[in-house]
C-alpha cells in the first residue's frame, strides 16, 4: 500500500533508484503523481534519472510534478533538459513550473534564459522570469533589462517592477503617520458640494470611505443632464477621494441598477448598470478592486416588479423583483501588502478593533432596509457596522461624500472612529443636526457642522500648525 511514511522511508534508505523503482511499478497516473508529490526535500545523494524521464511522460500533471521535484535539486538540476520541454510543451501550468524551477537554481549563468523568458505572451511567466532575475537585482544587465518592464501591457507586470524599481523614489512625504489624520476632518459634517469640500483636504488623510451616492435622476437632488453626466460626476469624486485617502486603504461602494419608468405606455423603461459602470471608472483611477459583496434583503421590502408576468406568463416578459445591492469594494492601490497597513497600529489598539465572533463569512449579507420620513434612502446601521468593522481600525477616519441622514456618522462614533462627512442638501445637513441632539457625544470630541467657509477656516488653520510642525496630531 502506497504511504506517505513509505516513501519517505525508501527515500531515506537509498539514492532514489528505490523510489524510481516504485514509480515504475506503478500502473495508474494517480500512483505516480502520489509519490511525486509526496517526495518532499531531496537528500544531496539522490539519484534524479528518473525525474528526467518522467518529463517525456504523456501526462501533463506527472510532467509538471517531475519538474517540480527537479527544482527540488540544490542548483544541481539539468537545465538544458528542462528548456527542451519548455520549448515543446504546450502545457501552461508546466511551462511555468520550469521557469520556476530553473529559478530557484540561482545561476548567473542563466541570466540569458530568463531574459528570454521575459517575451513570453502568458503574463504569469514573465512574473517567474522577473522573480528569478531579481536575485541578481544589484546587477546593472538585470536592471537594464526589468526597468522597461514598467510599461508592460500586463498589470501584474508593471507592479512587481513598479514595486522593485519605482516605489522608492516616490516615496509620499505626508507629514502625517499612516494612522494619523488632521483635526479639522475629525467628527465634521460639511454642507457643501462634495468637490468644493475635498480641494481643501489634504491628500493622505482618511482611513475608509463608506458611502452611497445618490442615484441616476431618482430623487430631486440627483438630478443629472444624462447617464454619462452622473458617471462623470461619480469618477470626480473618487478621484479626489483616491487622492485623500491613505496608501492601501479602502473604499466600500453600495450602489445598485436602476430603473428610468417610461413616460408613456408607447415607450419603454430604461435600466442602467450603475455597479458595472461605475467600475472602469474606479480600477482606471487607481482602486483596485478587492470584493463584491452582496447585500440582500426581503422580498416584501423591495418594489413589485414581477406582478405582470405573474398575470401573463408570456416569455420575454419576465421582470424579477430586485432584492439585491452590490458592496463593491476597492482598496488604493499600492505594491505594499496589507500588513503594513496593520503593523502602524500599536497592539492595543489591534487587540480593541478585532472583529467579534459571529461575523459574516460570505459575501451574501442578508440584512433589512431602513425606511425614513425625511431620507428614502437610509443605510441600516447594521450595514454600516460591518463595513466600518471589517476596514477600519478604532480612532481611523471615515469618510462619506454623500453624508445623507448620517448613518455612517454615528454608526462610526459608535464603534469608536472619527467621522467626516459632506452632504450637500440643506435639508439633510439639518436632519443631521436634529439626530445629534438627544445622542450621547464622544467625551473627546463633539460633532462639529460647518458651512464651506467655516470648513475653508477650520482647515487653513490647523493645516499651516501642521506645516509649522509645532502642532501634533493625536489620534482621538
């Protein structure tokens, strides 16, 4: 019976001809690929005929795990053997596997391969060919070779060599800590056109962007001149927002399609994409995106829509009831990983933000509406406590462009973060106010509600404090 023990026994034992003799006593591709894979580390006397055979095997996966254990050699392997399967293979997965393993050789002599590898049409080699090259980075042929690669048409591409070659020399010199934020923004509501609001902001200066922006000529206050007005108008915005928030973190979108009702029975209704629309738009200025989430809500909560197949039943007629909003969530795009993200933080405060057992594990949130008097299109304060959870730190700043009756604003006080928000409608700046008034406030700091000019005042001075250095920044 084939085991793991086994062959790790008879590796142990001999100079591999025991396992090559296993191997070939093996009548089924399963077998085979079992003890391949179970090989593990390679002892320095171990006898790799056999491996070069089993490159010549038809089976596509026994290929790609012969070369995989060629890698395994200690810079011993033979690489005329594995560039002549490179040149016939037809395989991806194995292709790149030998780049990968002529890799982890870490021969200058190979420098000349990898230069080659680096025209290849499939993407994922080129990003093995670079990886192997960066082991000689201080080399000035590597250099002249992987610097180019910047305007690479593959996205992957340009970002490992963004990240090893450009990065550095445009390093942000905010003046701000990457958890620090500037007084003016902190538990703010501005009345004010969001644009106005954000040309004051410095860049760099919130944590997370929740929001929800009005939708396409549905309410008087989002009217638009057309569809390609409002998305124009939404590309603005999160340009500025991409432009104030701080490297590596996130934008949470809550948007969904719409329907324009017919002006008459002799015309039809028009549905827009808002989400999938609006996506070009963000990922082309700089967010990339992470997740869709999908916030789904009862069917009794939702517009009917569904009543008039119902009656007929006719094909080419059926309209389901829309239960659903998307969560598309985008994070500023940086070469850095997430954890330099979350190592700014003392553990202290790691340890106060973790997020509670019960959390949702999918990406279906099934959560009720809201419904308000003043507002027709309220987030549940639940909604927002997850978003504000899951991305963000306590005392980190978030931020909502389109503040509305400010959900996202108490809901961040209440799970200990600051607040900043822009809403433009008088009315809601109001209702805003009226909200705050019996609820009890932060013992460090009260919610302030500015006009433009008052915000433009607030902002250049704490700004020039800044500047002047003699001013510091605490993070309540």
């Amino acid at each position: 019976m084939l085991t793991k023990q086994r062959i790790t026994e008879l590796k142990r034992k001999g100079d591999g001809s025991n396992i090559a003799a296993l191997i070939t006593s093996q009548r089924d591709v399963g077998s085979i690929n079992f003890i391949l894979e179970s090989l593990g580390h390679l002892p320095e006397n171990f006898n790799s005929d056999f491996l070069y055979k089993l490159l010549k095997h038809n089976h596509s996966q026994v290929r790609l795990n012969a070369v995989k254990n060629v890698g395994k050699l200690n810079g011993k392997g033979d690489t005329s053997s594995l560039i002549a399967l490179y040149r016939r293979e037809t395989d991806t997965s194995v292709r790149r596997e030998i780049v990968s393993s002529i890799g982890r050789q870490r021969k200058p002599a190979n420098k000349s391969l990898f230069f080659d590898f680096l025209k290849d049409h499939d993407p994922k080699i080129v990003c093995q060919a670079i990886r192997g090259l960066l082991v000689f980075e201080r080399d000035k042929e590597v250099k002249r070779y992987l610097r180019p690669l910047v305007n690479h048409p593959n996205e992957m591409v340009r970002t490992i060599i963004y990240k090893e070659y450009f990065s550095k020399e445009n390093k942000n010199k905010n003046i701000l800590s990457r958890i620090q934020t500037y007084d003016f923004l902190k538990n703010v509501v501005v009345n004010a056109d969001v644009l106005e609001v954000l040309k004051v902001v410095p860049s760099e200066s919130i944590h997370l962007t929740f929001t929800s922006p009005p939708y396409y000529n549905a309410r008087d206050y989002s009217i638009y001149p057309s569809y390609q007005a409002y998305l124009e108008f939404l590309e603005k915005v999160f340009t500025e927002t991409h432009r104030i928030t701080k490297e590596g973190r996130f934008l949470v979108v809550n948007t969904s399609p719409i329907i324009i009702p017919r002006i008459s029975r002799s015309h039809s209704s028009k549905r827009y994409a808002i989400p999938f629309d609006l996506h070009s738009c963000l990922v082309k200025n700089g967010w990339e995106f992470i997740d869709d989430i999908i916030w789904l809500k009862p069917e009794a909560s939702v517009k009917n829509r569904v009543g008039g197949f119902m009656q007929h039943r006719k094909p080419l007629g059926y309209k389901p009831n829309s239960i659903t909003e998307y969560l598309m969530v985008y994070r500023k795009s940086t070469e850095k990983l997430l954890d330099w993200n979350i190592h700014s933080y003392d553990n202290e405060t790691v340890k106060q933000s973790k997020v509670a057992a019960g959390y949702e594990t999918t990406n279906v949130w099934k959560i009720d509406p809201c419904f308000d008097k003043v507002h027709s299109a309220v987030f549940p304060v639940e909604l927002c406590k997850r978003v504000i959870q899951y991305y963000s730190y306590k005392w980190d700043l978030v931020f909502d462009p389109f503040g509305g009756s400010g959900t996202v604003g108490r809901t961040a006080k209440l799970l200990d973060r600051l607040f900043f928000l822009t809403e433009k409608e008088e009315k809601y700046f109001e209702y805003m106010k009226s909200k705050t008034k019996n609820q009890k406030l932060f013992d460090r700091r009260t919610t302030q509600f500015l006009t433009l000019e008052q915000f433009q005042k607030e902002a250049t001075n704490d700004i020039n404090r800044s500047d002047s250095k003699k001013h510091c920044h605490t993070r309540y």
